[in-house]
C-alpha cells in the first residue's frame, strides 16, 4: 500500500516538477530534441543505405550454363545438387528456348541471328542468387567442378569491388548511428545531471527527513521519462512527414528506377518507436545516474 | 533513561583533520542539551554523527538502542525517520508554500494524505505560523523560515530533535522567540533536544545541561542549571 502511495505520487511529482522547474526542464528537453533529431535522420540514412545495398545484391546472380549433353535427370539432379549449397536462396531454370525469346524481345538482331540456326546457339542455364552477394565467388567455384556444368559466370572481378564496397558502406553507417546514440546517451545524461545539480537541497531534505532511496529516485525516473517522451515528439513528427513527403517527391527511387527508397508506411512508424524507446530510455537512465550521484550516504 | 550513548567515540575526517577524539557521553530521554565551542571545534561532527551524516572513525553512537556505527547504507533512512533536523541554513524548497514545506516530509515516507493533513496542521500550529501556511518562503522572515523548519522537523513526531545552531541566522529577539517554540517542545512533547550553539545568551539563560568541546574533546559535561556563563564562549 505505502510502495504503492509512493509510486503514485512520484509520478505525480514528476509532473509537477517538470512544470514547475520549467525553464530546467526545457533544457534537458531541447537538448533532447536536438540529438534525437540527429539519431532519427541517421536511422532513415542507416535503414535506406542498407535496403539499397541489399537490393544491389539481390541483382547479383550467377548463370550456371550447362553442357549440351545433360539429359532431364542430370539437371534435376544438379538443380537439388544446388539447392542444398549453403547460402543459395533461390535456383531458376532457364532452358535455351526461354532465353532465346528473352534476348528477342529484347533485340530484334538478336532474332534474325537466332533465325539463321537450326539448333539454338544457346545453353540451358540455372540462374542462381545467394542471400549474401560475398558469398558468390565461393558458390560459383563449387559449382564450376559439378558433373554436367559447362561453366558458372558472375560479375567476378568488377562485382566484387562492388560488393566489397557496399558491406563497408553498411558498416560504416551501423556504426555512425550507434556513435550518435552514445553521444545523445552522454548529451542528454548532462543536461539531467546539470538540471538535477540545481535541485541538490531537493534531494538533500529527502534524505533528512528520512525518504528511502527508492522514493528519492523513483520522481527523478519519471521526471527523465517524461523529458525523453518529450523530447521526442518533434524529432518523430518531423522525421515522419518528412519522410513521407520526400518519398513522395522522388517517387520512390533515387538516382535510378532500380534504387528504391523504404516505403514510409511502417519504416517511418518503426524508426519513430526507437525514437520514443530511446528518448524514455536515456531519460530515465540518465536522471537515475544523475541521482545516485547524492545518495551516497 | 539512557538515549543517546556514545563510547570512546573518534573521528578524523579523510583529510586529516581529526574533529573529535575520544569522546564519551551519555543522554537521557527527555533531556535538552546544549553543544558549545569554538568554531571548529567539533559541534557539527557531533551533530552528524548522531543522524549518520558521517560514521566515527573508532567507537560506539547508540541512538534509542541502535548503533548507528554500523548501521547499512541502505538502513539510514530508518534511523533519520526517528530523527528531526534544524540547521542555520534553512533548507526549505523555495517552490513550495509552508504547508508543502511541512508535508514533504510526510509525504517522502508515504503516508496517506487523510493521515498527513492533522500532522502538518498541528506541527504549524506548534511553531505559531497558522496564518502563513499558504506563503512562500521568499514571503517570509528569517525567523518564520526557522518556524517553518522546525515544524517540519517535528511533524513525523521524533523522538530527538537535532539543532545545528538554529539561531546562527537571526536577530537577538528572534532567537529568543524560535527557542521558546524549542522549548516548550522539549517540555510538552517530551522530545529529546541537542542544540549546538554560538550564542551565550542563551545559553546563559536557558539553563540547561551544557556540553563543552575544545579542539574535538569534551573538556566539560554541566548538569542542568550548573553552568555559569563560560568566557570561552
Ligand atoms: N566533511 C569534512 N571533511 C573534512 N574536514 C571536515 C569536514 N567537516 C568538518 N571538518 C573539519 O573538522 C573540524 C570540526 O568541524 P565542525 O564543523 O565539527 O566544527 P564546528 O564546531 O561545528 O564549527 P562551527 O562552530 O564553525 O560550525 C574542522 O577543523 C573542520 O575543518
Ligand atoms: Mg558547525
């Protein structure tokens, strides 16, 4: 019941705290605000970097040509053969009928050459993708040596420049918006423990007249977690229409019709929730830490 | 009957500086007892000592039958319920009124608003500042400040009521007034006073039992009434 009161009236508490120490409190918001911003933009960055990369790489495939002489069994065989490659998602056959009609469609020069042959020119293929575009180089080798296979093409060299391009640019972004979170953490951390500074005989007369720990605490935790839900009603607000509305302007892609942008419906939704999360959560922490500091009795 | 008992009681702070040696002394429940000295001389670190601001170096405080040498960190606040505290400084919360002031205490421990509300009006009444409960503290005098501390010293009913030169901040009449309020604390409550101190007068004139400490030793322990207005002080 008394755990109870004192629950209660923390949260009571912290909301007229806040209130009452406006000009504090507006402090830790904006600072708040501000490096949140800078975290929502990195994570719309971060996410749009990551699908692109992964987009490219599911483009990337590799063209298994096998020889004239396989018969139906062989290449159903070869096709299970395949499947069961560690990291292959996806195996499509493609007999030579097929693609000569694809190269047509494409060129009509391509069908007058096709015209002149009796037989076609062309191979039966498998057009293999894998789920990680590093992982080619080593399935088209193991491929290569299999019964039945004339010979299997990626991209090589160019590709993998590429590829090894692209994981670093993930990386990199991975890592920028894990440094920025640890910067809000610290920004924010300081305004509180600034704030709190000023609120110091606060805390002292707590403990004179004999409040636990916990009641000390508990006002100080929620006053953070309203600070941080605060601070990131703007930076989620603008992160969501913005978004919206710079998808909406580019049509969905940028530099090319391959290169496409999240789709705002849910992405700017999710990256609003970790926005929310980490503002309540850094707030809370950090007004908790910056508590601590005067309950060394 | 023994309250406070302290034994062979020593302190020397982290720098050094040894603020009470080897120090004795028992109080009785229902005493008021007055702490004298120089400055620097120990008073407050007595005073700290009794509500486990700070722990003796060697030694033994029992307060109401607990050592508070080894009380835990996360037990102290137990001890400081039993406690009510008065400094020069007055430490009240600039945002809110005399009331809240009072019931911040209260309220701190948990306890249920019904039950909160006759406790700070009665301890409001006790130090005479009925008419000032919905001020501010900017919106009153020194000595109404002091008032207003007290009243929260006492609202949860302790059984000691620890000054730290409550009147350091006030004028000879105001002094007078506020030490009446302790008083008669003292005497109609039964509560247990130790009051460190600067001012003689009254000292001189409240005759009560007087605790002497020189250079952190207790050179002098004077029963009620027996001391005669010492020239050190
Ligand atoms: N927290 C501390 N750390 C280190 N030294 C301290 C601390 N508190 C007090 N002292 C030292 O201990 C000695 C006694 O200080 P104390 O505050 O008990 O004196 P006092 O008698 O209350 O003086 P005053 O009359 O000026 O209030 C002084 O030399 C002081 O410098
Ligand atoms: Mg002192």
């Amino acid at each position: 019941m008394k755990a109870f009161r004192i629950f209660f009236r923390s949260i009571r508490d912290a909301f007229k705290s806040v209130f009452r120490n406006f000009s504090l409190s507006m402090a830790s918001i904006l600072c708040a605000t501000i490096t949140l911003m800078v975290v929502a933009i990195s994570l719309l960055i971060a996410g749009n970097v990551n699908s692109i990369t992964k987009d490219l790489e599911s483009e990337l495939s590799i063209v298994v040509y096998l020889e004239e002489s396989a018969k139906e069994d062989d290449i159903s065989f070869l096709e299970s053969k395949i499947k069961a490659i560690k990291g292959v998602e996806e195996v499509i056959y493609k007999s030579n009928e097929e693609r000569e009609l694809e190269m047509s469609e494409y060129s009509s020069s391509y069908a007058t050459i096709f015209e002149s042959y009796e037989d076609s020119p062309l191979l039966n293929t498998f057009i293999i993708t894998v789920d990680d575009a590093e992982k080619l180089n080593s399935i088209a080798e193991e491929i290569k040596v299999m019964d039945n296979v004339e010979s299997a093409l990626y991209g090589e060299n160019s590709v993998d420049t590429i590829v090894e391009a692209f994981s670093f640019i993930e990386k990199v972004t991975i890592i920028v918006v894990i440094a920025l979170v640890f910067v809000t953490a610290f920004l924010i951390t300081n305004t509180i423990k600034l704030a709190i500074y000023a609120r110091r005989s606060e805390i002292e007369i707590m403990r004179l007249v004999g409040a636990s720990n916990m009641a000390i605490k508990l006002p100080f935790v929620f006053e953070g977690f309203i600070i941080g839900i605060l601070g990131s009603f703007i930076p989620i607000i603008i992160i969501i229409y913005g978004y919206i509305i710079i998808y909406e302007k580019m049509g969905g892609h940028i530099i090319s019709n391959i290169v496409n942008l999240i789709n705002p419906y849910n992405f700017v939704f999710d990256v609003g929730i970790i926005i929310l999360l980490l503002g309540a959560i850094i707030g809370m922490f950090g007004s908790l830490n910056a508590v601590r500091k005067y309950l060394k009795i | 009957m023994k309250f406070i008992e302290l034994k062979n009681v020593n302190k020397t702070y982290s720098t050094g500086v040894t603020a009470l040696a080897d120090m004795s002394v028992v109080i009785d429940k229902g005493e008021f007892v007055f702490v004298i000295g120089h400055t620097a001389s120990g008073k407050s670190t007595f005073i700290k000592m009794l509500y486990r601001e700070e722990k003796p170096t060697k030694g033994s405080v029992v307060v109401g039958g607990v050592n508070v040498a080894k009380l835990r960190n996360g037990r102290v606040y137990k001890l400081r319920r039993k406690i009510g505290v008065v400094f020069q400084d007055f430490k009240l919360l600039p945002k809110l009124t005399v009331y809240e002031n009072v019931a911040f205490a209260l309220e701190c421990l948990g306890m249920k608003e019904k039950e909160i509300r006759p406790k700070v009006m009665k301890a409001i009444e006790i130090v005479g500042l009925k008419e000032k409960v919905r001020s501010f503290p900017h919106q009153l005098s020194g000595g109404e400040q002091q008032r207003v501390c007290i009243a929260r010293a006492i609202v949860n009913e302790p059984k000691l009521l620890i000054c730290d030169e409550p009147t350091g901040n006030l004028d000879p009449e105001t002094s007078k007034e506020i030490m009446k309020v302790i008083d008669s604390i003292n005497k109609d409550l039964g509560t247990t006073v130790i009051m460190a101190t600067h001012d003689k007068d009254i000292v001189n004139r409240m005759k009560k039992r007087v605790l002497l400490i020189e250079h952190g030793v207790l050179t002098g322990d004077y029963l009620k009434g027996s001391y005669k207005s010492h020239e050190s002080v």
